[in-house]
C-alpha cells in the first residue's frame, strides 16, 4: 500500500477504531481474497456473515449487471411495483415457516431492527421492548438501545440518553422469563448470541419463551441477522430450533453482499403500518432493485446447489481438526459459525497478528475477547478447511 493512499484512507474514511486492519483489497474470489502484492487470505469472517456463497460468485454478478442496466433506483419504496422485490418476498414467504409472509425491504440490519421495533409498538400498543443481555443488535440509537446491559454499557454511555421502557434479560434464564408481562410490546433476541460468542440456546428455552409471549401478548422477534440465509445448518435458526417467532429481521448475506435488509411478519402485524399514521414507516432505498435481485440470485443460489445441507458437516469438520489443540479452551459451534475459545485475550490479540502475518481474516467477538471466529463463506471446500485449519494450528502453536 502506498503512504499517499494510506493517508488518505485514514484522513478522509471516518474510521471506526485507532487499530483497523489496513489491508488493501485488490480482488476476492470464493473463499479468498488478495492484496495488490498478489498476497492470498482466507476469508474466516466472509464479511461477518455476508458472503454465505463466495466472493464473485458468477450468479450474483450476472443478476447484479443485469438488473442495472434494466434500472436502478426509480422511486422511494413501496409506490412501485418492482419485479426483483416482488419476486424475493414472495419467494421468502413460501420460504419462511407458518405466516411470515409480509416483507418490508430495507437497507441494513439496524434498520431492520429499528423497524422491526416500531412494528411492535404499533401492534401492540405497548412501549416495554426486552432484549437479552450480550447481544448486539446494531449501532443506530434505537438498536443500540437493546444492546448488552440496559445500563454500565461502554459503548452506550457516550450516546445517552437512548430508548426508555427498555430492559435486558439473560439468555437461557427460565425465571427471568417472568419480567415478561402485559407491558412488554415485543422480545428482540439472537436465536443463537452471536457477538456474545457464539451462545446456543436451551431448546426448553425457547418453547417456554415462545409460550411466555403467547400469554402475555407480547411479540417474539428473532434477530437472524447472522444466522440466516444457511448460517446455522438450516435456512433459518427458526427451523432448526423449531421455533415461529413473531418477526423476523434479516441482514447481512440476506442481499447477497450488497446492502439489503427486512423485517418480516405476518400481513395483519405488518399492515398496521399503513395508517394511523399513514406511511408510518418510510425508506427511500429500501428493497433497492439491484440488491434485490443479488439477494435473490443467492437465495436461489443457495437452493439449487444444496449449499445448506453441507454447512453442518463443514462446521464439524473444522471443530474435529482444531478441538484437540492444546491452546483451544472450548469450541462452541452452531452450523459454520464458531467461536474458538483461548481463555485469554492476550492470547487472542497475539492470534490476529499470527492469522494476518499468515494469510488469514479472522477476528473476535464485541462481548468475548477471548474467542476468536470462524464463519467462511458456505460454500468453502472441505480441502480449503483442512488448509486453513492447518495454518490456524500452526499459528496456535506460536502462543
């Protein structure tokens, strides 16, 4: 990387820490990707869960290219009839389990939890949100609301005050399930805790949690953000765990590696949006064509090469070559998503430098500096595990 284009990149790119990576990116193709020096990393992180089919991935490309040239952007979202939006909610709805049959496109997670939330109050007319404790949610003022702790949070203080009648639960926690009452207008949780990393849920759990809201009326959502799209071994973590939440909020590989983001309930939850206000929730790029059309070339993408049957057997494959590794503490696993735990930070730190020194893109959890990740993309070959495993046991073994 040139000095000139290093300083310009920290000049006049608003950064998000003092530390960022500072590799230059001069292509990426399926599981990798290369600097302009020729130099090859393995994606561990596809983006933090985006890139679920690979980078240049040829069907994504063409439905991108084609749909540019058909057009782009025409009008703010929901006037227009829109062939590639119409075609992936209708698609997701024959898709998702029970009703979720009503999409509201938008541009990103956070805006999917932000809208997600609103839906809540509007339908229930109630104002008490509960999220759960160690999760993460997104960075937008009412997303960040539900973040972690409802009060000590570091990465809340600075921007108080945020949403009121917001309180945070323990995951897995039968008897916390009880603060759920006739107050609470919606649940926002990870059906499996992401950056917490990588938390399971109890199956007992989420029934009873499933049965709390059922009583109370409060509304289930679940933040698929990071699991869906054939994360977790399934399509979606709500298949795999058998649970039908209320709303679902959709992100990250939902758009295929371009910005795309919904929230999705059934149409009597959802059509409270249209009045009292009218246009109670509005987006100018939402459901963008183009992203449209990417996030459905991977769904279909997705299905037809039976990408999601693999991911079970991939994440296995990687826990059975890393598990016995003196260093690794614990694996904890759900489909191709993994946390490794070390038990030390400093360990973990050391780690990022071994894996960039190496030629591999992993990085940690915003509540576990102790673990580092694993989540490739989905279609990563059982040859390229095996490589990147043995690369990640020798960097292991300069701890």
């Amino acid at each position: 990387m040139s000095n000139i284009l290093r300083k310009q990149f920290l000049t006049h790119v608003g950064q998000t820490s003092p530390s960022p990576l500072m590799i230059e990116v001069a292509r990426a193709e399926g599981s990798f990707f290369y600097t302009p020096e020729g130099k090859r990393y393995y994606d561990l992180v596809a983006g933090v869960s985006v890139n679920n089919v690979g980078h240049a991935n040829p069907r994504i490309i063409e439905a991108v290219q084609r749909q540019a040239a058909d057009y782009m952007h025409v009008m703010v979202y929901g006037e227009m009839v829109e062939r590639p939006q119409v075609q992936y909610a209708t698609r997701l709805a024959e898709l998702l389990p029970g009703d979720l049959e009503s999409v509201y496109f938008v541009n990103s997670g956070a805006e999917a939890i932000e809208g997600a939330m609103k839906l809540a109050k509007r339908y229930t007319a109630r104002t008490e949100l509960i999220s759960m404790r160690r999760a993460y949610h997104g960075s937008t003022q009412g997303a960040m609301s539900l973040m972690g702790e409802p009060e000590g949070e570091e990465w809340k203080e600075a921007f108080r005050p945020l949403l009121p009648n917001v309180r945070a639960i323990d995951f897995n926690d039968f008897e916390q399930l009880n603060l759920i009452t006739e107050r609470t207008a919606g649940i926002i949780m990870e059906p499996v805790q992401g950056e917490a990393g990588v938390r399971l849920p109890d199956p007992e759990w989420l029934e009873a949690l499933r049965l709390r809201c059922d009583q109370t009326g409060a509304l289930l959502i679940f933040d698929e953000i990071q699991t869906g799209m054939g994360r977790t071994g399934a399509l979606f973590a709500m298949q795999k765990y058998g649970i039908l939440p209320d709303i679902v909020c959709l992100a990250k590989a939902f758009g295929g590696g371009m910005p795309l983001g919904a929230f999705i309930a059934r149409k009597e939850v959802m059509d409270t949006l249209q009045s009292n206000p009218v246009l109670g929730h509005i987006t100018t790029f939402g459901g963008h064509p183009v992203c449209c059309a990417a996030g459905l070339a991977l769904l279909e993408y997705l299905i037809d090469n039976h990408v999601v049957e693999e991911v079970e057997q991939k994440g296995a494959l990687y826990e059975e070559l890393l598990k016995d590794h003196p260093q690794v503490v614990e694996i904890r696993r759900c489909g191709l998503l993994l946390a490794v735990e070390l038990g030390s930070s400093e360990k973990m730190y050391r780690m990022m430098e071994l894996f960039k020194e190496n030629g591999i893109l992993s990085d940690w959890f915003l509540y576990c500096d102790t673990a580092f990740r694993i989540s490739p993309p989905l279609t990563i070959s059982e040859e390229e595990i095996r490589d990147s495993a043995r690369i990640i046991r020798e960097c292991l073994d300069r701890l």
